[in-house]
C-alpha cells in the first residue's frame, strides 16, 4: 500500500471519488483520475496525532427516585484529539456526550437543544421504549435553534446493559455521527457484578476536516460506507488503560463509528463476554475476539494476566481486518473497505500489586427463547444495491424500496412473534437494527445458531442471509428498521414499520 502524505490524505475525503457517464439502460461508474483509493489503499491512519494519555471516562449523569433529566446541546465546537485542536460536533461539548445511567422503570426527559446549522433529532438506540410522541419517535425533527422535549419512560422489567444515543435525522445521520454526536446509556443491574471496576468505550472514527470542520466526504466513500482515518476511544487516540495483574474489570464497549465494523481483540489478557446489545447470556463465555457491526455494544469481562511479579507488561486493544465487501461494479466503485489493516484503539498496562482471583461469577438469569415459540407471521426483508434508472445514482433499497418517511412497510401486531429472512443479495454487509424490539438471532447463513443471543443489530452477510425472530409484546407505534452503515440508511436503506393494536397484557 502506498502511503499517501499528509495534505493528499486530507484532501481525499472532500474529492468527488466517482464521476457518472450515462449509459444506455442506466448509469455506470468510473473512478475520476486523480483518485487514488485504489482496492487495497485502505487510508493510512493520520499522522501528527499523538495518543497515550490515560483513558478518560465521560461524565455521568444519573437518575435519581425515579427521574432523569437532562439538558443535551447538540454544537459544534473545538475538541483535542490526538494533542491538536480539531472542530467537532458534540453534545454538551463533550466527545463523546455524557453517560446517561438509569435504572429499570425510570422516566427520562431530555431537552435536546439544536445548536447546529441543519435539523437534527435524538434516538435512544437499543431502548425498549415507545416511538410514539415525545418518546423514541424517528419522525421528530428539530429545527436549529429550536428544543425539543423528549420524555422516556422505561418498562419497570427493562434489560439492563449499555444502550447509546445518537441524531436520527434522515440523510444527516451519517454526517452528524461522524462529526461526533453519540453518547452511552448505561442501565444498571439489579445485583452490581463484582469487578474492580466498570468503564465505559465509546468507539468512533473521525476524519478531521481542519479549522472548516468535520471533513465532508464523496458520493463513492458514502456508497461504501465511510471509514474515518482516526479512531477513537471515549474521544481519545490510543489512550492508555491501567489495571492490575489478576484485576477483573468490565468493559462496556459500543461501536459508534458510521461504518466500520471492529473485529476487537486484546491479546495476552482474559476476555469474557457477558453479552451483546442488551442480550446477556447465562454464564459469561470465553473469547478471543468480538466482532462489533455498526451499532452494536460488548458487554466484556477483561482480567488482567496474573503475572505473579509486579513486572509491567503491556497489551493492545486492537482491531484486526474485517472484510466487509465492496461496493462491487468490479471494483470500479474504490475497492474493498478500508478496514482490512489491522488498528490499534489503547494500550493496556499491567502494573502493580497482583491482584487474588475475583470470586466466582453470579449465574444470569436465563433469557427467554422464541425458538419454541407460536410463529404468527414470517417476512423476508431483501437488501440489494443496484444502479438507478434515471439518474438516481445507486439505489439501496429493502425489498426494492427506497426510504419513504410516509409509506409503511411493515405491519405488525402487538402480541406477536415474527420470524424474519434477512437476506442480501450485495457484495457488502448490511447490519440491520431494528427500533424497539430486540431480535433472537436463530439463524446466520443456513447455520443455526446454538446459544440464545439477543440483538438489536443483526449483521447480514454479502450474498448471505441471517434468520431472526422478534417479539412484538407492546409499543404501539411507528418507527423504523435500517441498515447500521449509516450511510446506507442515508442514502435510503431503511423502512417504516408499524406496531398496531392495543399493548399486550401485564405492559405497561
Ligand atoms: Cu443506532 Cu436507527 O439507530
Ligand atoms: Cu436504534
Ligand atoms: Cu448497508
């Protein structure tokens, strides 16, 4: 791979990547000659960063008797990232914005003030909250200047885990994500588990686009999916992460970033996973890698190496290569996704007195399982990509429809249990999230899937297919399903479902 400078590798993401040459049945792509994200030049990470410092965490804001409330900004603003001074978007100027930390049952008002040049919104991603109203609703637009007054209230039985916040503004997510808008929601467990500590990783990618702002990038880089060329955690380059041999901490990890999928891994330490998004399993399981699509949350038992000395050692949070396809027309449309190169996200330093082994893990309660549940109806949701007639450029559709806001696509009833064919007919991934309901993933190219696992993005394989089911207890409602490549959902692949009939007994 050649290594770009500086000065091009700034440049890029502001390049109109692909022109347009009208053919006959539609539209071709070619790449523009001064191009040069070739198929394997994944961008070179920034240099004149420097990372190291210790991991902050972001401050927390808890509910308390019942109530939280909160007064989130959404502005641009300078932040230092890497030791330089970079403009970003941010909730109250923090990157990332402040923690929310609730309980089952509590109620959460937000006043969200836009302080940004375009509209904007907030959606709670992961809830199990109404889309109605002032509550989870994607339809909600808040001009600049103006505040909007969203009121959250929590089912009193409501999973606890890490759940996140981010705008949700049709066609600006992408850019506003990117630009730094995202934010933790942690709900407690009931019985605190013993660890040393908890900490909380946000992990987004960002490319600085000078004092002007956050770099703006092409119609190709959006078609693909945008990678930005620093990644961060909780704001930081490479920060450093201390703990102490044999000390058990857990590690809350959310995938923030537009588009790039983190295959994460940290060598050397114990990694156990308590659970995905809000599922959690009964007993935590041994691993030596996650794999976190876009939107997607970790929720991760680290125990350092009891090394038995007080000799410091050091490990890495990496990333390793994930190929999540391309954006096909033979390679015309830039290639394969920059993430293929291996990152590195912290540095883990083992130092101290060693720690005795912590006591043994309390058993989850079991979660529930549709797998021998009454199906009452099966869909199939179809991604494809294809070339528009017309000048459309390309179309990224479910079930061959771009995203219209007042056409509903999807009818369910409350009470239900669906069971969804995820299909892709593309040469990319598509992780698809899906409002409210949490899906069981039973399913993932014609391979059953052992072990009960709750989601609320669901990746969907280039050319292959995941089955899920979802149950449809309660929340009346109009929202949506899209795909987690925040681009993609840009550019159309989303749809609108609604829930119809009254709640289901025993909800509230
Ligand atoms: Cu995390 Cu509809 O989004
Ligand atoms: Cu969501
Ligand atoms: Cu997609």
């Amino acid at each position: 791979m050649k290594p770009l400078s500086r000065r091009a590798a700034l440049t890029l993401g502001g390049l109109g990547v692909a022109g347009t040459v009208v053919g006959g049945a539609g539209l071709l792509w070619s790449r523009q000659p001064d191009q040069s994200v070739g198929p394997d030049a994944a961008p070179a990470p920034l240099s004149g960063y420097v990372g190291g410092e210790p991991l902050r965490q972001p401050p927390e804001l808890r509910s308390t008797d019942g109530l939280l409330e909160v007064q989130l900004e959404a502005a641009p603003g300078p932040a230092v990232i890497g030791g330089r001074t970079v403009t970003v978007l941010a909730y109250n100027k923090g990157l990332p914005g402040p923690t929310l930390r609730l309980q089952p049952g509590d109620r959460v008002r937000v006043g969200l003030r836009n302080g940004l040049a375009e509209a904007t919104n907030l959606h709670v991603h992961g809830l199990h909250v109404s889309p109605t109203d002032n509550g989870d609703n994607p339809f909600v637009m808040v001009e600049p200047g103006a505040t909007f007054d969203y009121d959250y209230r929590l089912p009193p039985d409501h999973p606890p885990g890490l759940f996140w916040y981010h705008p949700h503004h049709h066609g600006l997510v992408a850019d506003q994500i990117f630009g730094g808008l995202y934010g933790a929601i942690v709900i407690d467990d009931s019985e605190p588990l013993p660890v040393a500590r908890e900490r909380v990783l946000v992990i987004s990618d960002f490319t600085p686009g000078g004092a002007a702002g956050v770099a703006s990038v092409g119609q190709a880089e959006r078609m693909r999916g945008r990678e930005g060329r620093l990644v961060l955690v909780n704001g930081q380059l490479k920060p450093d992460i201390g703990i102490r041999p044999g000390e058990c901490e857990r590690w809350r990890i959310v995938n923030s970033c537009v588009s790039r999928y983190l295959r994460l891994s940290l060598a050397g330490q114990g990694l156990q996973l308590l659970g995905l998004d809000s599922g959690r399993f009964e007993t935590p399981r041994d691993v030596e890698e996650v794999l976190l699509a876009p939107g997607n949350r970790a929720d991760l038992l680290v125990t350092a190496a009891a090394t038995g000395t007080t000799t410091t050692t050091h490990s890495t949070l990496r990333a390793l290569p994930y190929d999540r396809g391309s954006a096909g027309m033979g390679g015309m449309m830039g290639g394969s996704s920059p993430s293929t190169a291996t990152l590195d996200l912290a540095s883990v330093t083992v130092s101290g007195e060693p720690v005795p082994a912590a006591s043994a893990f309390p058993r989850q309660p079991a979660p529930r399982d549709l797998r021998g549940a009454a199906v009452t109806a099966r869909r199939e949701l179809a991604f494809a990509m294809g070339m528009g007639m017309g000048g459309g450029g390309m179309r990224f559709t479910i079930n061959g429809e771009s995203f219209d806001g007042d056409r509903t696509d999807t009818t369910v009833q409350t009470g239900s249990v669906e069971e969804w064919l995820l299909s892709n007919s593309s040469p990319m991934d598509h992780p698809l999230h899906l409002h409210v309901w949490p899906m069981q993933l039973i399913e993932q190219n014609g391979r059953a899937v052992e072990a009960v696992q709750w989601q609320d993005v669901v990746n969907v394989p280039a050319g292959g297919t995941a089955r899920v089911r979802i149950a449809f207890d309660d929340f009346p409602g109009r929202t949506v399903y899209h795909c987690h490549i925040l681009d993609h959902e840009d550019l159309g692949m989303m749809g609108v479902i609604e829930a119809r009939g009254g709640p289901a007994p025993g909800a509230g």
